[in-house]
C-alpha cells in the first residue's frame, strides 16, 4: 500500500521552537507530529467507544426499566476508595 502524508499545519515559529525544544533525543519534528496525531485518533476513538456504550446502556435500562440510583452507586463507590486507600497506607507502612 502506498502511503499519503498529513497537510502541513502552519504555526508561530515560537510554538514550533517550543515543540522542537520538547522533542527527544533522536526524535525527529515529523516523529513527533505523527505520534501526536495517532495519539489523538486513539483517545477520540477511544471516546466513542465509551459514549457509544454508556448510549446503549441508557438504552438498555430505558428498555428493561432497570435503573440504579446514583446515590447508591456513589456510596458503593466511596466504599471501594476507602478501601483502597487503606490498603495502600497499610502497604506504605
């Protein structure tokens, strides 16, 4: 497969001085752009995925008339971060 380039993205030399002062040792400007945008389409289609499943359970409850209170969820949540946050101090020690 052949392959294509992204368009060039006009900036302020300031902003590409303070990119290419970020750049690690080897890594080229183009390295870093192209790792920066398959970092965005990840989190993006990562994002989707999450809506698209938080719909469908909005969906599915909606159907069944399944619901949980939020309230009871938050405290069951509260309990679980309570918990671990005694773990971890017992680990600590």
């Amino acid at each position: 497969m052949k392959t294509a380039t992204i368009p060039s993205v006009r900036v302020e030399p300031e902003f590409r001085a303070e990119v290419e002062s970020m750049l690690g040792e080897g890594e080229t400007l183009t390295e870093f752009v192209e790792a920066s945008v398959r970092a965005s389409v990840q989190r993006r289609r990562v994002q989707a995925e999450f809506i698209a499943r938080g719909l469908r359970s909005r969906d599915e409850a909606r159907r069944t008339g399944d619901y949980a209170d939020a309230d009871a969820v938050i405290d069951q949540l509260q309990l679980k971060l309570d918990a671990a946050r005694i773990r971890i101090a017992k680990t600590n020690k």
